[in-house]
C-alpha cells in the first residue's frame, strides 16, 4: 500500500501530494523532518507532514527507536545559544530580542510535533506515537526528556477548554461503543449485552470527554448508576437482573466507573473535569439528586495489609482495615498508599463509607477482601478539602470512617 | 452584572462558583491569577479562570494595562534559574532535570493562559485580551514580549489540524452571517441583500476555517465566484444582474475576497492553508474546473507610483505599471513591497495577468489607478514557485506579465 | 432551461431521466399523469412525477386551469361504479370486495397527487399548486371539489405526528429567518435588524413547525415575550430601546404573533397545537413560568361597533366596548364574531382581559381603537373551556372582563 | 404503570393529561376513540390518542380483537349516506356536497387511525397495531377489510416523499445495529462481529430507508458488495479472511441483500425505490462503477423441480434448471412462480446469469441446490424491461441464459 493513504482525499491533494512524495523519495525521515521544519514546510507542510507519519507508522521498533533519537540528539536545545540569547533579551527586552529566546529555549522537535499536527488525524498519530515511546522509556529512561515535550505538548492541545463532555448511550455510534469495551478497565464489560445492561436501563448513565480532532475516540468516560440511597455491593449494583428505577426517582449518582482509554495520553489528566462536569450535567437534568458519591475499589489493601505486623489490624474486620489504611497509610511524601484514594481525595472528595463484601468478585476479594469505598463529592467542601490535602495532606473523611479507623489506631 | 456569568449554567456549578468567588471578594485579579497558577487552581481552576475572565472584561484601560505589566513583570522568566537548571540537565539528562529546565524556560504566563484556556469560552476571551495587547503595543512597545507568549501559545492552540472549514452559504446561522458583513475587508457587503448576492447564485461560494472552542467565530474566509475564463473586472463579476452559470459549467474558481476575522489572532496565518483546502474541496465536488485563480487589488500601487521619478513609469498604461511594480518593486529584505503579492507569492502562486480598469471604485482608483491582478494557484507549480521565492526571492509570473514589465525596464 | 431541473442529481438519475423523458416528449401533461397512474408509473414514477411537477410549474394560468379540469372531470369518480362496488362488499364483505370499493369511492385525482408527492420537493410544489387553486377558485367555485381532494390529503400527511417543532433564533439558517420576515403577519418586521430585536435577547423566542419534506419551510411560527407580569401595550412589549430581563426571571410567557406561512395550506391547523406545545417546552425550560398568555388583536372591533347602533356603546370607553364585543358580538351560528376570539377560544382560551391605547399603531388604532386583548392559557381549563364552547358556544372570561362588558349590557 | 407513559415528559403536559385521563377513568377505548374523534379531540386529541394507544398496548389478544371489531362494525361506512350523500353532489357538485360524500364514503376508523397518529411514536404504534391485525386476520378473514384501511393510510404516510435514505455503518447508533442482525433475512448475521464484517470493510455497504416518525426504525435496507466482476458465489462474496478492495476499485456494486424489517408494512413496497435510489448515491459517490448487479437465491428451485415429471428436467444440471425455471416455470397468472424473480423483474431487472454451487449452505442446498442468479439493473432497460413484464409478462434474460433454458425446452 502507497504511503499517501486516505487522508488525500481529493484529485488536487494527490496531484500535490504526488509531486511532494516523488521528491521525497530517497529522504530518510531525518532529512523529511527537517524539511517540515524549513522553508518547504511552509507551503508544502500537510502532504510532508502526512508522509513523515506514514513513514513512522510504516517503521519496525528499531526504525522507531532512531526517529526518537534524531529528535532527542539532532532537535535538542543549544545551551550556548540559549544563554546568549537570554542575556540579550535581558539586556534590552524586546520583540526580537524575546522571540529568539523563546525559540532558542525551546527545542526543535517542539515544532516538528505541532507541525505533525498539521495534518487531519495527526493528533491521534502523535498520541498513538507517545504511547510507542512510553513503552520504550520502561527499558531506556534516557528517552524520558522526550516525553516531557509531548506532555507538554499534549496538556496544551487537551486543554479542558478544549475538551466535549458526550453522553455515551445505545444511540452511540458502534465505533465508538466498542471501544467502551475495550477501554472498560474497573469492571470488565464481556460482551454487547453486557454493555447495553450499562447503558440502556433508565438508570445508567455514561459519559466521556471527546477532543475534536479525535472525533470518534474518547479520551476517559466515567460509567454513573442512578439510585435510591448510597449503595455498598458492586455485584448488587451491576446485576443482571435487577428492577431499574425511574431516573427522577433517585437521589444518588454513583461514579461506579472510570477508565482512562488513551494511554499515550497518560499523566494528561482531565479524571478530576469529568466527574465535576457530570455532576453538574445530571443535577441540571434531575433535579432529586441530593447526593454525589463513588462506589470505588481499594486496590492497594490486600497488599499494604500483608506488610504489617500488628495483629490486631490483622485480625480486624475488614472494613475497620479498610477505614484504617485510607486514612493512615502513607507514602513518603505523607500521601496516601492507595493511588484510587490520592485521585478521588486530591479531587476534593472525601471518605465515606467502607463496605465489607462489597466486591465479592475474585479480583475483589484479592486486592482488598471484598472492601469497597464511597467517595463523598459534597460541593460545599471540595475546595477546602483539596487545599487541605494538597497543602497539609489531611484526609477528609466522615465521622463513621473516622470512628472505624480509630478502633485499629496503635494504643487502642 | 455579576461576576459570574452565563457559563455557570446549573445550580451545582452556581453553587460551587458561589464559594470560590465569595473567597475571592477582596482579592485582586493578581492575587487570583496566583491562586489559578497554584494548589488551588487545581480543583477550583474554572471557576478561578471564569473570575479572572469576567474580571478583566469589566476591567478599564489602566487596570487592563496593570494586568498586562503584572503578566510581563511577575510572571517573567528567572534568568538565574534557567541557567541553573539548563546546567543540571546537560550535566545530568534526566526526566526530573528536563522538566526543571523547561518549566524554568518558560515564563509562568503561558501556564497562566492555558489555564484561562480551560474554561468554555475562555479562547475567545483570551483572542480578545490579545487584541486589547496589540492596541496598547502601538503606544508602548514595552508590552512586545508579552504579546510573543500568546502570539506562540495561539499557534499551538490555533493549529491547522485543528480547524474545520466549513461551507458559508445562506443556511448558514445568521450570527454567523453578520460577521461575513462586519469582517469583509476587500469589497465590502453594504446589506444582508448584498450578501445574499455573494451567497446564494449558483456560481458563488464562500468557506471558512472555524476553531471548535469558538464555533460561531470564522477565524478567515474567502469568497469564490464560478466562471467561465478568468475574469478581468471585478465590478462585472460582482454586478447585480448578472446571470448566475451553473456551477458544473464553471471552468474557473475566482478567490475574489479573503478577509481575517480576528484582529486578536493577527500573525497567526491560515490563509494559505485555506485557499488550497478549499480548491481541492471545489475540485473534488465540480470535476470541470480547471484553474483556480485569484482576482486581487494592488493596495500599494499607487503610493509606490507617486514616489518614483521616472517618466516613462510615470506615462505608461497602468497595466504596464501593474505588472513592473509587481516584478520589480522590493522592500530592503528584497521581497516585492505590495503586501497581497508577498501573501501569494508566498503560498506558491505566480502573477498570472494584470488588468487595467478592473476596479473602477473609488478606492480601486484611488490604491492602483484601476488595475488588479491575478494570481494562478498551478498545483503542479506551488511547491517550487514557494521555494524559489523563499530561498531566491524570486518572484513566479507569467510570461505575459514579464513582457508587459519589461517594456518599463530602465534602459529601455 | 431543461424540464429535468436540479433533482436529477446523479448521472445514474439522469441518464434514467432522458431516457423517461424522451419517451414523454409531445405527451401532455394529461397523458403524462394516465401514465403515472398506469403501469409505468410503478418503475418510471419519480421521473414522470417530476416531469409533470416541472410542465406544471412552466405552465401558464390557462394551463394550469385545464390541469385542474383534468382532474376534476377525468380523474372523477364513477357513481355507477361506487354503487355497484359498495352492493358487491356489502353483500360479501372481504379483502378483494372492500379493496374494490374504497378504489371506486376515492377519485384517482387522490392518487395522482400521492404519486406526484414521491417526488424530492414534492410535497412543496403540491402546497404550491394548492394555492393556484385556491386563488382561482374565488373566481371559479366549480373547482372546489378538487379542493377538497388536495385538504384531504394534506390533513393527513401535515398530521401533527409528523410535524417538528424547532426554536427559530439568531442560529437559525438565513433562509428560514428571511421567512420569518416575509411571513410575519401580525406586527410586520421591517429589516434584519427588527427581526433580530424578536430573536435575540434574552427575554424573546420564537419556535415554528415544520414538516420533514420541506425542512426549510416554516408552516406556522409564534412569537413569545418572556415577562414579569401580564403586558398591557404591544408598543411597549416591542420597543427597541427595552431592558431585556434573564429568562429565568420571568413568570409569564406572552404569545404576541402566530402567523401561517403557507398559503397552500390554508385551512390544515397546526396553530392550536403549536401554541401548547410551546407552552410545554417553555415550561419545561423555565421553572419560574407561571401564566400563558396572548397579547392579541381585536381585529373586527372597529368595524362591528360602526353598525352599531345603541350610543351607550358608542360612548363608552374603549377597553368596555372591547370587553362586550368579545362576549357579546355573534355571528349567525352563534360564535363570536372576531376570527382571533374564535381561534384562541376555540383552543379553550379564556378571554382574560382587555386593554385600552394597547396597540397605538396606525393600524391598531383603526381596526379596534387601540384596545387589545389577552387571553389566558389556563391548564387546568382547557378541555372544559374548549367543550363548552363548541358544545354550547360559551365564551370562557374572567370575572373583570365579564363586570366590564356588563356595564354596556342592553338594559344596563 | 400508569397509562401515561414517557410521551408527557414536561409537568406542563403532564397536568393537562391528569385532567384529560382522570376524566376518562371507567370508559372503554370504544368511549375513548368516540371522544377522539368528537369535539373534545380537537382539543384534547394528543392526551386522548396516547391513552388509547397505552390501553390498546396493555391490552390481551380478546381486548385487541374487540377494538378491531368495534373499528370494523361501529366505524363502517353507512350505505344509505354514500349513496344520498353521491346522488346530492352529483345532483349539485359544490364544497359542502363533495365534501360530505367524501367523509360519507370513507370509514371513520380511517380519521380515527389518522387522530391516533397525532402522537409522536404514534406511527410506530400503529404499524405494530397493523402487525396484531395481520397475524389476526390468519385465522379469521372477516378482519380483512379493516387491513385494507390500513394499508391505505400507510401507503400515504409512507409515500417514498417522506422516506430518507440514509447509509448504516459502523458509525451508526448501536439501536439501529441491532435491527439490522435481528432483521436480516437472507444471510443471517450472527453476531455484532459478524455484522462489522458486513459493515466496516471498505468494499461493503449498507443502506436503509427510514420515516421521519420512526428515526431508529429502518423499513427496509440493503446490503452491497464492491467488487471486480460478477460475483458468482455468496460464500465466497461474504468470506471471513477475504481481502477487502479499495471502493474505488469497483466496477460493480452487487445488491447481494434486501431485508423487510416492520412486519406491520406488509405489503407497503420501498423495495424498488430503495435499489434505484442506492444505485444512484454509489454511482454518484464512485465514478468507477458499470455495473448494479443483484446476487439472489432461488427460493421456488427446488420444490418446483419436484413436480416435474421430465427426466430431461431433473438430470440436467442445476444452472440449466435454475435457468429453465426462472424463464419458464409460470403461475396461473402467467408471471414467474419465483417470488425473488417476480420483485426484481417488476423492478425492470433482467436475468443476467445463474450460477451452480453459488449458495452451498444447507439452506441454499435445500431450496435451489445450491444455484443462485444475478438479476441485471440496466438503467437503459428498466423502463422498457418493466413495461414488457407488466403488459406482456415478458421476462427479460441475457442471451446465455436463454440459451441455456433452451436446452431443456419440450422437445430439444
């Protein structure tokens, strides 16, 4: 197959793009990058910028490997020509003086990645190229200053602003439902039944960011049950054969779900966006909704548990465990083991309730014998609780959870 | 009015902004900037960007102009810093001492900005601060370097792949439609009938590139006429009571008119990407067309004439002067001095043929005596014609052109 | 111009067309439509409907007339037959009995005009020709029967199931806004700028039905004032220089025009649907809305009171005369005389109250002295108002309007 | 559950129907369809039409036979008033006479079937009420007539006017997907990987005729393959592992599968407009198509072979059977005994060619041993083709075909 795939659409652009691929013929990627970044990008941008993906996407591991390396090496800052750069500006600020430091502190590939850009389906190109270069920095951490660019790249392109919140229902198109299926990363969805049990009953709910240069792909969606009251079993929740209920009957949304699907967009986080704008969403449209809470596993109980010598903690419940390892285990750096727990509570939420049996799948049972948590996103204290966590790393949790943990407190 | 405007449209919003904005009675724009840029713009960034959003467009000349120096004195570059983390980075590379790097590189405004950016809206609002920039900067050229960090961050953000250009026709929204009347910068629209003229007949179109954070804004668009052989007059191609041909019958696509839209995003080039997307898009719906042509005035004809001495130049037949000033007249950088030529030449187009008498308007007189031009776009000619003019300064055109110009050649 | 005009808009469609319509030249268009009723019809039918629609649309009045004779009379009924066929299915009722009657009762004229409509654009080129007819048939009451056959089946394809409601506002395609001002019938709309004053602030809707084969085509559309209170002036309602309050704020939506677009479709109501689906909408949108209300003309007041005789009514104020003529003028059948009274009364509207110097237009003051009226939506009176009124003709009022009209009571 | 379904969704709507409903608590739906088409339908006739439909939808097989006798008996047309009512307008042919001959001679259950369809989801309804009626009528042919009403509303609701034609893909909503697996008659579709297959490859495609009153209902569609040449086997065409050909490749476009999908619509035919309408959008899309081919069993083959006593018949092999049968086996009324061949040869198609081992599926086998036919849509032939078939039951065939149907002929 040709390298100038669908993307030249019309007999113009291939006649175009026919000249600009004949003439790169015999360049290496290397030589085809430097022409986007030079004069010819200029007008002939598009159609290089179209083959330089189509080359990349073409290439093997090793291929892959140098291209990041001819970014890193050949795209890479100039020390000197920052410093001189910035003493001039500094010494008489002005247009020019500024630009050419904002040019020289910035590498080369910056550009070379915006110009990549250029073409209709770039974006997802690049990202699906980040996710080639994650999978690569595991074995070779010198690729890590890469990365940085297209973070900081991506956090721009992404930015919320940007960002469409769509419902995610059964009159969604199929390609973008099968990749529900596929990104589901909490509760596996098995089949299409199963994802019409998700989507169809009056209510559920799901919802995900979109980016409009990737129309069809999205970025996270957070799965939303409607109930009566604040439930404690997932299985009870998700089950096949239960009665819905109308959805102006509840007055509880549960987040029972978020998954992230892109991961060469990892660490861009929009998680803490989607679930705000969600709640703002349903309780415009239902106006019962009281109560705005999770229904979220504790992945990192079982295994912190297993760590520690104390048999009372041992030997407790497991929701005293539970409510104990929220609220005092710790990192290093004070914040908490549980990495659903730094999500949720860094968002502003608090702890609520712990639920024994609420998970009674096998995964469940291992990573945290059954234990579930609701998270409490009570818009009254978001804000003072996630000033209080980012600053003095204090947990916000309700009195119950408090009182559970306090029974397993050392000296107790 | 209240601070918190339209965008907070359901009560959970209202009540969340309703905290973060009575926290924020008291404190200055300033201060709030600095809590969007800190913790607490992490859970609260919204709301804190809608406050300084709403605060600004309330704000007065000074205030504004305090703002700008806040963004350029307080969050400005630290030399020190980017010299210190530039050496830990290339002594030891590293994703820790890159990020070090980059962040200290980069002036904490643009963090600031794309921040703003996360709100919906919040591009427009940030393209019109921008062109508060540009009007203050003709008085003081101080505010320059502030304008380089938008003017950088608006590239990204306003990135080809990012564009959508959509057909403007009369079933286009009407607030899309009056900004076709208030932008026309070429051959102005007097009424929605006029426009209906440029709109509905069978042998017009017009095409817009559209953002999708600002859906109802064009950014640029250009009006096409349809005909038979390339026109010579633009009052003939624009009369009343013309008869419309069909558009299968067209061999000829005319860019008779491109205009900006947003004086905020001045510098940020579409233009080019535009006139070859839509060719191809006409060329992919009308298979008879052929050639794809502008009909353009010399806006800096006439003033140029008056500052020349010789009298053959002065005496000769305007289309001869046309065509000389087009091939010969060149600014210090030796690129030609009309500004619509460098706009196409630029793109790769060639002068194709000059014509007296074809703007006989008052401010066609009066800017080049009567005479416009046309420029061939010629796909198989773009790439090179681009190039050499880039690299060689050398300007495409006809041989026709270059006969008419050599007629006034000194020494002849 | 070809008779194949713009439907035929695939190769594939118009080498099928010549074909068909080469057959069909020298034929008339009485010929042209056996044909479509006949056997050919069944493959060929689009192109021969099309091919009738455009000989009609290029026909004169003298044409057009003699197509509507050919309906009339060779396209009618056969008594004999219906006799004979109704005998057969009485006698034995079955599938192959009933079928032959019902084709016998209904005159093939019925069924040409469905064959004509399965054409793209049909359905508006019959609304066309309707209203051909109905002009006339003033001159001419022998085509009234073929009048009838065209209501018929537009009562049933304009059936309320099929029709959409669509808010009409400052994003609605120019080409359905330039309707809106052609069609307004009630307060005329001057300029884009007038009709802009009706759309775009806060406090102004306007919504209009259309049918999905002429999606461009308003059938109906009402103008809504949002307010606090009940207004008392349309000069006020509509003056350019107003406060528009939020919508949120306001308690009462005031329906101040509804105008019929389609001539040719006199006669199929859609008014009284549209205005409580509005009403609906509206209620559903705005919580705070309490009152539904007109603000309506009294257009047969002025010209009533002038046969009257009694100097008590002459004299007495405006607001007064308003009031008894609304109760108390009937025609022979015992409805009120006023044609907007009969309509809002007849949607089971109650007359809520009258209003002296209301509408102080040249035109307002000639057809009732300046006096207006607002009639009162009232849910939960609807359906009682509705079938006293039609049962036993009962005028629905408040107790104001019955004490003012008292006043002017013969005797009084 | 109440008999107010989701239809009311404002409390607007919802109050009016408390009224309307409380009023008609204790009436049957005879009561109730009397009041619909009285005089409180006309104001409270979208309240009133919903409450029957929901009465009639929770009603039992005896409750729906009932309401199909009462439509039956008690709306019948009156014998004595079409025969007065005809001989008055015959007599003196006026608005008011005609006009009371024509609601004289149709039956009131048609104005009641159309008052039913007010409702939005009414037509849905109604169709699915038809279904009931024609499983009904089975068993008891007494209900025969009242179909016929049906049929005749539906033919006008469901004029190819107001059909759209719309292509089903992979980017269609899930709830139309799953329509298309459970309503493919001719080549089932398993699973939803199964349907991708059908739907996702660049050489497939799909398209259905759908009713803007039934937006996710599709009435009929079609599935198409893009190949090189005349495909001769269904296996083949609908492989697994196939390599898929760019569309622009094609030089064919095979209607390979045409599915009914409302029961209810028996008998209403889109069938021929639909292979019309999408032989013209895909010669549109892809200049490179030639020819519009059809791949389609031979339901009758076999059993028709059975009882045949001519040895030469049953030992010749299957493609010369399949051609004999297709141009001689013949009903009573002279036209094909195949009811695939009866449809596509009343479309103006032609046999093309027939092909042995073309369908190797148990179910192919068992009905045709295992020859399937390619019907020819040759857009120079269909007229003259249709007109042939209609008047003179002519079949039209290729020359091989005829040649091989030849060679069975009585007394070769």
């Amino acid at each position: 197959m040709s390298y100038l795939g669908g993307l030249f659409s019309t007999v113009f652009e291939r006649r175009f793009a026919r000249k600009v691929s004949s003439d790169a013929e015999g360049r290496s990627i290397d030589d085809l990058s430097r022409d986007l970044l030079g004069a010819r990008g200029e007008v002939s941008g598009t159609t290089l910028a179209q083959l330089i993906l189509d080359r990349y996407a073409g290439a093997d591991a090793d291929a892959k490997r140098a291209f990041f390396d001819f970014m890193l090496r050949d795209l890479e800052i100039d020390p000197v020509e920052i410093v001189e750069s910035l003493k001039s500006y500094k010494d008489a600020p002005s247009k020019r003086t500024y630009r050419a430091y904002a040019r020289a502190s910035e590498p080369q590939r910056q550009e070379l990645l915006r110009r990549l850009n250029q073409v209709r389906g770039g974006t997802e190109r690049l990202v699906s190229m980040r996710d080639d270069l994650l999978k690569m920095m595991r074995a070779d951490p010198q690729l890590e200053p890469l990365d940085v660019d297209f973070a900081h790249l991506f956090a721009s392109w992404f930015n919320r602003g940007f960002l469409e919140l769509r419902p995610i229902n059964w009159s969604s198109p199929a390609e973008v439902l099968e990749k529900i299926i596929a990104y589901e990363a909490v509760h596996a969805i098995d089949s299409w039944d199963d994802l019409r049990l998700r989507l169809q009953p009056a209510d559920r709910r799901c919802f995900g960011f979109f980016h409009p240069a990737m129309p069809d792909e999205p970025l996270i969606f957070v799965e939303v049950a409607l109930t009566r009251g604040i439930p404690n079993s997932v299985q009870k929740l998700l089950a096949d054969k239960r009665d819905p209920i109308e959805a102006e009957d509840a007055d509880t949304a549960v987040f029972y779900s978020i998954s992230n699907c892109q991961s060469g967009l990892a660490g861009i986080s929009f998680g803490n966006f989607l679930i705000k704008q969600v709640a703002a969403d349903l309780s415009q449209e239902l106006s019962g909704l009281e109560t705005f809470v999770t229904l979220s596993p504790i992945p990192g109980l079982s295994k912190w548990l297993q760590k520690q010598a104390a048999p009372a903690l041992q030997n407790a419940a497991v929701d005293a465990q539970a409510a104990y390892y929220l609220l005092e285990a710790k990192r290093d750096d004070n914040l908490p083991v549980d990495p659903v727990a730094r999500f949720h509570l860094g968002n502003g939420a608090a702890v609520h309730a712990v639920h024994a049996g609420a998970d009674t799948s096998e995964n469940g049972m291992k990573q945290s014998g059954g234990a579930m948590v609701n998270y409490l996103y009570d818009l009254a204290e978001i804000t003072t609780n996630h000033e209080k966590f980012v600053t003095e790393k204090t947990v916000a949790a309700s009195r119950e959870v408090r009182a559970l943990s306090a029974t397993l407190a050392p000296g107790t």
